[in-house]
C-alpha cells in the first residue's frame, strides 16, 4: 500500500489561484499513474487530473485550460496547480495513486483536502 498526504487546501476568492500537493510514502517513479480528484456534497467523486510516470496527462473538461497537474520524483510529490478558480470548483479533493503490477489494478486514496472557492 502507499500512504498519501495532501495538503494545501482552503478557502480562496472567485478567480484566485490555490496550489494542492500530495506526497506519497514511496518514490513516485514506481507508481503508474497519479491524479486528483474531487467530490462536492450530493455528487459522486470524479476525475480531476491525472498524470502518469512517463507524463502523460488527462483532464476533466471543466478543469481544461485552468489546472495542472505535475510531479517532482525528487520529493515522491504530485501537485495540482488551480487556476482561476469558480465557486463550483468547491470540493473536497483526493489523492490518488495507481499501480498495475502483478496482473492486477492497486490503487491508493488520501484523505482529502478542502477547498471553497467563495467571495
């Protein structure tokens, strides 16, 4: 298993900036894919950013152009940088990291962090 720990979450202003970061507890060059993502009150936890060890990345529509995701294999650390924020950005946002190996799917969440995009 890998244990991970984000942090960076909070309250920020309609169009203002918040960077998230997830650290996990082994170098993240093992791990396959990482991502984020988020779930408001009432609506099922969807896909944010991913981002796998070779670069590749994917992005939920509604985030396109506004968040990035990226990594420092130096500090076993993903982030996600948010941009021009919306009230219904709001949510709280997990970690999350994916392994194949040995003929099956390992994934691994945090515990999330807030965030509240609110004037």
């Amino acid at each position: 298993q890998v244990q991970l720990v984000e942090s960076g979450g909070g309250l920020v202003q309609p169009g203002g900036s918040l960077r998230l970061s997830c650290t996990a507890s082994r170098s993240i060059s093992s791990i396959n894919t990482m991502g984020w993502y988020r779930q408001a009150p009432g609506k099922e936890r969807d896909l944010v950013a991913t981002r796998t060890s070779v670069g590749s990345t994917n992005y939920a529509d509604s985030v396109k152009g506004r968040f990035t995701i990226s990594r420092d294999n130096a500090k076993n650390t993903v982030y996600l940088q948010m941009n021009s924020l919306k009230p219904e950005d709001t949510a709280v946002y997990y970690c999350n990291a994916v392994i194949n190996a040995w003929g099956n799917r390992y994934a691994s969440w945090g515990q999330g962090t807030q965030v509240t995009v609110s004037s």
